[in-house]
C-alpha cells in the first residue's frame, strides 16, 4: 500500500472508505478529512478500499496515497459489495479503533468528532442522520427497514445504516462476516454483549457519482438478513464460568 504507515501506531484509528465508481470524488477526500485528521486525538489513517470499480478510481485512488503518507489503499481485482470492502479494511487496519465512510461524502468527516468524545465508554458510536438528504424513495424504504430491523433485533438504533462509525477492532473482527453485515454492525456488538450507542450527525445530498440504491439491496434483501440475525441472536448459547485452572495455570506460566 504506497505511502501507508501504521505499524508504529497501536492506540490510533483508521477511517476505511469503501470506492465503487466513484472515480469524480476522490480528489474531495483529503480536503474533506483534514479538519478531522487534524483535530482528532488520534493518529488518523485513510484506507481506501477500490470495490473492483469500472472507471478511473483506482487512478485516482494512487494518486491521493502518493499525497499523504497516512493513505493507503487495497483493490479487489472485482466488486465484491460494501460488506466486503468494509471487512477487508478492517483485517488490514493495524489500529485498536477502526472507523467506516461511505465515498460519496453525504456524511461529513468532521462529525467523527463527535463520535471520539464517547467511545471512552462504548465498543461501537454509530451515527444517525438528520434531515436525510436523499429521495423520498429511498428514505421511505430506509425507515421501514430500520422500523423493521428494530422490531426484530431490538438494538435500539434507528439509522442501522448510517455511513459514519467508530468501534473498537476487536470487536468488528469477532463479527459474523456476511454479505450485508454493514447495516447490522451496532446488532452484531450487541450479539457480543458490547456497549453501543447513536449520535445525531449531519447529512448532505449527493454530489458525485451515482446511487447504488434498488428495492432488493435496500428494502427486500436487509429484510431476509434480519430475519436471518433474529434466529442467530434467539439461538445463542449463553454460558457463564464460575471457576477454572486456566487462568492459575497461565499465570505461572507468566511468572
């Protein structure tokens, strides 16, 4: 990954912003990101993921990572969807906290402050949208999968799928991995027994590249998933330690 530097950085935090065709917005990327980058209590790294796009983002992708050494970027040799783009930033990301955004910059960067100020005490802030920018289609449909996923999981989040979001690594990487696990993030920490909560950010409309919005991806798909979740999460099996040698016998070991 040219110009990519974290391995010196173990309490950072590295913001993954998955590209399809997104080849027009890229240049916006760095400007939109240095307020935050600079007034972030984090070292703050950029790990663009090119989603196997057709057009010239990966271009554009290199052009930015030769700009700043806290750049970098993965591509797919083709689209594998956004669960999968998010998922591969994540296992490459060398940080204890790892963000997600989407490219388009309908959710602005600098609102990751907000979300900083409350992760001393939660393993995942997620962002809800104000005044949605986007058709009424689209947000139509966005509000009864949300109503629905609510009804079913119970995870207190009314924007599951909202671009802006800050977790601790550890827990993205004990995710069940899945086509579509971006819009269950804040369930599936809950599924681990983590703390999450949802703050207010902005939200603006579209400027570059095009919607990948259809009726399967957003509304009948996400609904065959949280039935799919629901069962996981009725099916769990809790148990509780009451004693053990592991621990005794390893801290002999560490003596």
């Amino acid at each position: 990954m040219a110009g990519f530097s974290v391995e010196k950085i173990t309490n950072g935090i590295t913001i993954v912003i998955p590209i399809f065709n997104e080849e027009e917005g890229i240049a916006r990327l760095l400007p939109a990101f240095e307020e935050y980058m600079n007034s972030s209590k984090f070292d703050v790294n950029l790990l663009l993921v090119n989603d196997g796009s057709t057009d010239n983002s990966l271009i554009e992708i290199k052009k930015l990572a030769e700009l700043h050494e806290h750049v970098g970027y993965l591509s797919f040799d083709k689209n594998a969807g956004l669960s999968a783009a998010i998922r591969a930033g994540f296992e490459r990301s060398t940080t204890q906290w790892v963000g997600y955004i989407d490219g388009d910059l309908q959710t602005d960067p600098i609102d990751f402050l907000k979300l900083e100020e409350m992760i001393p005490s939660y393993d995942l802030v997620t962002g809800r949208r104000e005044g949605r920018k986007d058709s009424t289609v689209k947000k139509m449909s966005s509000t009864f999968a949300n109503w629905f996923r609510d009804s079913m999981l119970h995870d207190g989040v009314n924007d599951s799928g909202c671009p802006l979001k800050i977790m601790r690594r550890s827990v993205a990487m004990e995710m069940s991995f899945f086509n579509g696990m971006h819009r269950f993030f804040p369930a599936l920490a809950l599924i681990q027994g983590k703390k999450v909560i949802e703050i207010p950010v902005k939200h603006f409309p579209r400027i570059t590249g095009k919607s990948k919005f259809n009726v399967w991806n957003r509304l009948l798909s996400p609904l065959q998933d949280t039935l799919a979740l629901r069962w996981m999460m009725k099916r769990q099996a809790a148990y509780r330690i009451s004693e053990n040698s592991i621990e005794r016998h390893n801290a002999v070991i560490h003596e």
